[in-house]
C-alpha cells in the first residue's frame, strides 16, 4: 500500500469531514467521525505528533494542580477519560503510583484531604486510593529521596506513550475508513459562494504539489497553529490562543531508582514538578513560560536550570547538566481563558468556534480529555451545519494494539507483518529500535524519515539523543530500501536528523 496512492483517492472524493491537524485533538475527531460512519481525512503538515501531543508529560491524569484551583469539573471529567483509557487503550495506558514527600502538618492535611477529594471524584475508579506512608515505607519505597522527608503521600494515576497512543487512535480511525496523511500541510480553503468553505487545498510536502480536496465539513485542530490556519481563511480572524511552553529533561533511572513517580510540591513558581519513570529513564519536568512563537520550541537554558535546582532539593543523588540525555520542551495551546494572562491558570478545558465561512475551530483541552473534547467537536459541527448522523460511538470501542494506518479497502496483500526482510548484524540498531520494527513503522505506521522513527514510532530521541544519532544510519538505510530512496536521500536525512537531535540536547 503507498501513501501515494492515498492522496490520489482524497483528490478524486467528497469527504463528509475534514480534520487538519494530526495531534491528539485531530486523530480523536477522526476517529469520533469517522466510527459514526462519515468519510473522513486527516491531513497533517508534518508527521503525526510532531507538535504538542509528543511532548507531553505522559500523564494520564485528573491533575492534582487543577484540584488546587477548585476545577473540580475538570478533573472529574479527566478522571472519568482515566478509567475509559486505562480499559480501553490498555497496550498504551498503565496505573502508576505517586508519592510526595511532605514537609510539615500544613501539607500533610493540604495533599492528604486533596487526594481523598481526588478519589471521590474519580468515582468507583479501580485503581487504590490514596494513603499516607509510614516512614519505614517512605524509606524503603522511596529509595531515591534525599534525606529529611518523613512523611510521604502516595495516590494513583495514569502514564502513558503520547506517540504510539496518538497512532492506536489513528489506526482506529483508518479502520473505520478515515484517510489519514502525513507530511500534507492545508494551506488554503476552497469556498463556494457566499464564502462558504467546502473543501481544503494541500501541499504534498514530498512531491511539492498542490491538490484541492472536497469536504462538505472542516475542522481546525493544528493546535499552537490554530489561529494561524484560521486566518488562512480569514486573515482578520480574532486570535483564540495563548501559548506557553512546558520543558522536560531526561536522566538515567539512577537517579530515581523507584517504581513510584516522584510528585515534587514546593516550586518557586508554584506549579509542582514531576520526576516519572518512563521506559528506563526518568522525566522531570515540567515548566510553564509564556511565549508567542508557535513554531516547535526548545528548552531553555533557564529551564534546564531550574528543572536541575529542584531535582537537587528532592533528590538523594542530583543530576547535573552532563547527565543530561535528552531534553525537549511542547507548546499548550491554551483557549483564551478570562483568568488574566497568567498561564498556569488559563483554562485547559478546550473551546470551540465557528466562523462565517463555517470552519470549526477547537483549541485548549488536555490529551487525557482528547475523547470526549472530540465528540463534543464533532457534535458541535454537525448540528451548526445541520448534517444528520448517529451520536459518537466511541466510548464503545477500543484502541487496537496493532497499527496500521491504511483503511482496510486499501489493503496491501503484503500487509505489515508479512514478508519481513531479514537483517545482517550490522543493521542491528539496539534493544529500544530493533531492524524490525522500523520495516513495520514504514508499512504500516507511515514513517518516512529516520526522525519520524527515532523520535515517534520508537522514543528513542526523547530518551537519549546520542544514541539516536547513533542509530540513524541504520535507520536511514532501511527506510531508504523500503522506499527505493537513493544514497544521496539517505546523506541528506542524515544531515537534517543530525540538526533535529542536537536540539534535544541542552543549550549551552
Ligand atoms: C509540556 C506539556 C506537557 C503536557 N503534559 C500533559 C499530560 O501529561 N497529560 C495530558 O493529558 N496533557 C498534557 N499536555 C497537554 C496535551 O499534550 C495537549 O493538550 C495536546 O497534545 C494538544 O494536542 P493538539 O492536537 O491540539 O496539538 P498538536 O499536538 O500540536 O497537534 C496539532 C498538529 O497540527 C499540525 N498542523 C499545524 N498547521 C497545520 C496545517 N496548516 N496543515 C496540517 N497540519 C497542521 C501540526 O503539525 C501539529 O502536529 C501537555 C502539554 C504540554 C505542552
């Protein structure tokens, strides 16, 4: 099956829906639509998750900061979307236990009393309630908190892998028949008179051409790109958002050695500061800066800092900047809230918008509530445009653990699994990236550059950005015999990788 052949069958349809946007909000109203039965695309200007939805902390949570600030309808909401992912998207959704250390009887009852709220608000949820931990416990299960913490708070939540999570819900989508495309930026509107819109026109960023595509309904999901694809349509739109970038640096387990995640209470800026257990390295993060640039952002110097100086307050053994194996940083889209400009206390619930011409814009929201803000956007649409089908089907369904991103009557007779190459060991990349994988990631889950494999069909850049760029010359190699690309294909994805990765390693 080719990609190629796709887009010619986008050019030559009507779709009932168009999603531009393939992050999390776009592949949830995808998949929303296209269950309900509607002919659905999904047209992504980069890679799927190239934006914010691979940056995040990996959290699927109510959010015990949002209880602080009394959103209870939030967390409630989020933690109700907790219960459905952890049943429904189980390959890609696990339990994860929290501890925060406590300093004094003010924080004791402030965390103790939250987290038994938290729990009511999750409902008859499975997962253990909170509890306080004895000292014995703090010290045996918490082998990697500095010295000086006696009392401890331990409360359930969610992890999850943004990227492969964002694939599961895009395969499921192309399952019900919604096209979905990569590298395929919407760069204008095709409208019919009086200035309704009834299609998209796209860039196929590998071939360099433009094609217009027809769809009776389009939706805006580009996330930190949302007013810019707004005022593709009209370049006096108001502005929807507000955005602030969020950095995350990556260790090695050392450094939190438990299998508990590490909730941090006292920040000088007020927010908390997780360090979380993921694939065999920790994540500390995560920062709150506003900013107005929506392009892919990168930590700062300052925050790298400031991550390490409360790392060091928490941690028994701290971690310096040459410890560093990773860093990245995402972008909020945060709807515009009327809680004043500070960002940490805008609003997360999403908002959606219509404008004149028809185009549904959403923005805000978390990737915990990704479900349920689809289906609401997709309700919002079809009623603004009178359009009959059923009601969102979702919360029936599952996330399957196998991707693949072509509708089945697109299917390859020399589907994913079949007719794998063997490989010398030569090609064998290491245990996180194995040759394999990245044939199945090509064929099935649409990678086309050795990025798209390091950093979102596998983690690796996100957990080590010099074994990444070790890796990448195999990769390229494999990619380049699926794709029949040439040796000069392959020098210029090195090059271009090699400028991608040393982004994810600290500022001087
Ligand atoms: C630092 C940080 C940590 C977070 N942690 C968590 C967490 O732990 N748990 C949680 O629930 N939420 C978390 N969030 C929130 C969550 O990640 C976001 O709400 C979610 O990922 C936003 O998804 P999106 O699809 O709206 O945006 P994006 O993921 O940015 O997707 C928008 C997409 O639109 C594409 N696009 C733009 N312009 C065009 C165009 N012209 N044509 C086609 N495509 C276009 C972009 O390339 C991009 O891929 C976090 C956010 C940040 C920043």
């Amino acid at each position: 099956m080719k990609r190629e052949s796709l887009l010619d069958y986008s050019t030559t349809t009507t779709f009932d829906l168009a999603v531009i946007g393939g992050g999390a909000t776009g592949a949830g109203i995808a998949w929303d639509a296209a269950s309900r039965g509607l002919a659905t695309l999904l047209v992504e200007r980069d890679d799927f998750g190239h934006g914010t939805s691979s940056r995040s902390t990996k959290l699927i949570h109510g959010g015990v900061r949002y209880l602080a600030q009394g959103r209870l309808g939030l967390v409630r909401e989020a933690l109700h979307e907790r219960r459905w992912l952890l049943a429904n998207a189980a390959t890609y959704v696990h339990p994860l236990t929290f501890a925060i250390p406590l300093a004094g009887i003010g924080q004791t009852l402030k965390y103790r009393g939250g987290l038994a709220l938290y729990d009511l608000l999750a409902g008859g949820s499975p997962l253990p309630r909170a509890s306080l931990l004895s000292n014995a416990e703090l010290v045996r299960e918490l082998p990697g908190l500095r010295g000086g913490f006696t009392r401890a708070v331990r409360y359930t939540d969610a992890q999850f892998d943004d990227t492969r999570l964002l694939l599961g819900v895009l395969s499921r989508a192309a399952t019900h028949g919604a096209v979905v495309l990569n590298y395929t930026a919407a760069t204008g509107f095709l409208k019919r008179t009086p200035g309704q819109i009834r299609g998209i026109q796209v860039l196929d960023r590998e071939t360099g051409r433009t094609h217009e595509i027809a769809a009776r309904l389009v939706i805006n999901a580009a996330g930190p790109d949302v007013d810019t694809v707004a005022r593709l349509d009209q370049p006096a739109a108001p502005l929807q958002l507000t955005l602030s970038r969020g950095s995350h640096v990556v260790v090695a387990r050392k450094f939190w050695p438990s299998d508990s995640a590490l909730l941090m209470p006292d920040t000088p800026d007020g927010r908390v500061m997780f360090a979380i257990p993921w694939h065999d390295r920790v994540l500390l993060g995560t920062t709150d800066v506003p900013t107005s640039d929506s392009a892919v952002p990168r930590p700062s110097s300052a925050e790298v800092d400031f991550i390490l100086d409360i790392a060091a307050r928490y941690l028994a053994q701290a971690p310096r900047r040459a410890d560093i194996l990773s860093t990245f940083a995402g972008l909020r889209p945060l709807a515009h809230g009327d809680r004043g400009p500070a960002t940490a206390t805008t609003s997360r619930e999403h908002r959606i918008t219509i404008a004149e011409s028809g185009l549904v814009s959403i923005t805000g929201g978390k990737w915990t509530t990704f479900r349920c803000m689809a289906a609401d956007c997709v309700d919002t649409a079809l009623r603004h445009h009178g359009v009959a089908a059923p009601p969102s089907r979702t919360v029936n369904d599952t996330i399957p653990d196998r991707v693949n991103l072509y509708p089945p009557r697109f299917a390859d007779p020399a589907a994913p699994d079949e007719r794998l190459p063997t490989f010398d060991v030569a090609l064998s990349i290491g245990a996180t990236c194995q040759p394999q994988a990245v044939v199945r990631a090509v064929r099935g889950e649409m990678a086309r550059h050795v990025e798209d494999v390091l950093a979102r069909r596998t983690r690796m850049l996100f957990l080590d950005a010099r074994a990444a760029m070790t890796a990448a010359p195999a990769v390229a190699a494999i990619i380049a015999r699926e794709l029949g690309h040439s040796n000069a294909w392959e020098a210029r994805e090195l090059k271009s990788f090699a400028a991608v990765a040393a982004t994810f390693l600290p500022q001087p």
